[in-house]
C-alpha cells in the first residue's frame, strides 16, 4: 500500500432499502418482498441506528455521497422517504453538492414521485431498465415492460433531478445481439447522463441460474457475451458517454461519485440489513467495532431485514459482524478494485510492478510509473490478470 491509501474518515454513506414487489428470477441481493407493515417496522429500525451512527463519533468529515440502494428504494413512497432524507439531513453534515442517489425502478417512477424525490434532494437517479425487449423482461421476471422503462426514463429526464443513470443489461439468454443493441440505442435517445451496462451472471440458487442448469435455456455463449460487451463500448462515445470504470459509462463530470470510492478503495459507512461497511481503525472502534491495530475494519449487517428489525429492537446496531484488514490484504483488494477503473490503480510493490510489466508484454495492461491500468482487451480477462497479479 502506498500513503494515499490510508483509510481516512468516512465521507460516504450506503442505506439499504431491501423491498421488492416480487423478486426478481436472476437476484440473489438481501430483499425482502412484504407488505408494509415490515416496511414501517424495517423504517423505524433504519432511523435507530442512523442515530447510533450519527452520534457514534464515526463521521467526522461531512458527507460526500449517499446512496439509497436495495432493493427497490423507491418503493417507499414518498412519506416513508421523505422521513429517511429528513433523518439523513438532520444526523449528519453533508457537503456542498452532496451527490444522493436513489435507486429505482420503472414501476414507481411517475411525474409526480419525481417531483417528490427531487424536493426531497436526491440529485441521482439510477433507474433499472435492464432490457427494452418484452420476452426478455418477462424471462428476468421484471415487473415492467419497455414501454413503462422508456416513459420512467422520460419522466426522470423531464424531473429536474440533474443526473440520470440507467442500468442496462447484456448476455441475457434468449435476447439477440440485435435486440440488445435496439434496446441500448432506444435508451441513448434520452442521452442519459450515466449508464451501466453489466453482464447478466448466473448466481447458484437463482431461478435463472435453475433454468440454465436444467437445460430449459442455454447460456449465452462467451464470444456472443463480448461481441454485445464490445458493440455497446463501440457505440458509447458518439452518445457522449465515455467508459471509466469495466461496466461504467459517464458523461464528464457525472461518474458514480459513490461508486468511485468503493473503487479506490474510500471508506464508507453501511446502514440497514445486508448492507455492508468499510471504515478506517479509528472510526470503527467509535461503532464498537474490533480494530486493534488494523488498518481497515470491514462490517455487515444481519442480512434478513425481519432479523435486522429484531435485534435493533433489541438495543443492537443491527451489526452482525467485522473483519480486520491488514496493509497486504487492503493493498490486494485496492489492486482488485483499482484495476476495474480505466484510470488504473497506483501499486507501491515492486513485486506487483514487475508481474504487471510482464502482463502489460502481453498486451493486457499498461505500465507508467508507478500506476498500472488494464488496456481494453484486458479488462475482458480482468479476474484473471487480478488472479495472476495477486498470485505473483
Ligand atoms: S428489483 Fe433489483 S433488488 Fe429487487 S428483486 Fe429485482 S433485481 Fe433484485
């Protein structure tokens, strides 16, 4: 590790809102799909230890991004929410342009659930679209159609929330190049400010997953998954949207702020069931949290949001448990994380330099002093050259 790795104070916050109306076939997220009953309990839960956290003595700094995250935050509705940002805004300082971001989905985006979220002070908006073709929406078990994703995209172009994101999907099952292309050049005429285009992966235990296993669809084939990869980055640019981290396009200046940090390897403080958190020594033992003489404590929460409701009845934080990093650990995981950002990652260790220099022989990595970036070939193997780097 380098000295600008040090894990300073945290200026980031995550705040989990894990309902769902139905869960989706290729999710294995911390979800809870209920009625409302849970929901006030889970809200009420969430404002406790928002409150535990914003006297713990953890935050010293004001807060540079938050983000609602789930889940489908903007499930809420606007009561529920406007609590959250109002408890937000009176626990904790936040600074000048503080980015807030919710995360949401077509089914609840409406003009006047806009206008309510941007009165509110959320400046982002990340919208799930996925894909603009039926029968793949109804494969990944969505709850909207294109229609509604394309008119909750108009909505939230015409809100006046300042930047708008969308999530899209590529190497689904059934769904052709071509339609994966239409999909994303419908998508681009609303020249979203940001976009993430992932791959779909198959996790154990997903319906979607069971479908492929049993042989009831077949797996998109790997030179099929790139040739989407690779015409979605081919088309991205005339759109004014410029690639900077392996599934992350930006206009200049409306990069994910939040996710930025988690790549660089920034602290940031977790709220709400299965939500994860990574601070520096000094901040984690302010929440209880075992530091010893750690350079960085990892800490998540109990993952079942009926669970997380219990115990922070109960007088608990809702923390289930920590984990101390040392410099080597931290330092591999900088690497990892770094290295998803075409910006590349600084690596201290002449150990690391000399196998990244072997690797940048190869074509999949640059060297320039000290920082080591993945070329575009090499962020399509990117686990691997991760792999052989921390192997060396
Ligand atoms: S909406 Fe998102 S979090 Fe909810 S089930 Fe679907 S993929 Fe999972």
């Amino acid at each position: 590790m380098t000295a600008e790795d040090h894990p300073g104070p945290p200026r980031s916050l995550y705040v989990h809102l894990p309902f769902c109306r139905r869960r989706c076939a290729y999710c294995d997220f911390a979800i809870a799909v209920s009625g409302s009953d849970l929901q006030d309990r889970y809200l009420e839960a969430l404002l406790r230890e928002l409150l535990f956290v914003s006297r713990s003595g953890a935050v010293g700094q004001p807060l540079e991004t938050i983000h609602l995250g789930g889940g489908t935050p903007s499930l809420l509705g606007p009561t529920r929410l406007g609590r959250l940002m109002e408890a937000l805004a009176a626990g904790f300082s936040w600074a000048e342009g503080c980015e807030v971001t919710l995360e949401a989905n077509p089914e609840e985006v409406s003009p006047a659930a806009t206008r309510d979220w941007a009165r509110m002070g959320i400046n982002r908006a990340s919208l799930g679209i996925q894909s603009l073709s039926n029968p793949t929406l109804r494969w990944l078990g969505r709850g909207h159609d294109a229609a509604q994703g394309l008119k909750a995209l108009g909505w939230l172009r015409e809100s006046g929330i300042p930047q708008v994101s969308c999530d899209l999907m590529s190497a689904i099952p059934g769904q052709s190049t071509g339609a994966f292309l239409d999909g994303l050049d419908r998508v681009l005429r609303f020249q979203p400010d940001h976009l993430s285009c992932y791959e779909l992966t198959l996790e154990p235990g997903t319906t979607t997953r069971r479908l492929v296993d049993s042989g009831r669809c077949r797996q998109v084939a790997e030179a099929v998954a790139l040739e989407q990869l690779r015409s979605a980055r081919a088309r991205l640019p005339a759109a004014g949207l410029t690639r900077y981290e392996v599934s992350n396009y930006s206009r200049p200046g409306c990069e994910s702020r939040h996710n930025l940090n988690y790549w660089k390897g920034g602290t940031y403080l977790a709220l709400g069931a299965g939500a994860h958190g990574f601070l520096g020594g000094p901040a984690a033992s302010a929440l209880g949290l075992p530091a010893g003489c750690a350079r960085g404590v990892r800490y998540w929460h109990y993952r079942d949001a009926a669970t997380y409701v219990r115990v922070v009845g109960q007088g608990s934080t809702g923390i289930r448990s920590s984990e101390q990093l040392d410099d080597s650990q931290l330092g591999l995981e900088r690497l990892a994380l770094g290295l998803r950002l075409t910006q590349g990652v600084k690596v201290g260790e002449e150990r690391l330099l000399a196998a990244s220099r072997r690797l940048a022989a190869h074509g999949w990595l640059e060297v320039e002093g000290e920082r080591v970036r993945a070329t575009p070939e090499g962020m399509e193997i990117l686990e691997r050259l991760t792999l052989e780097l921390v192997a060396a």
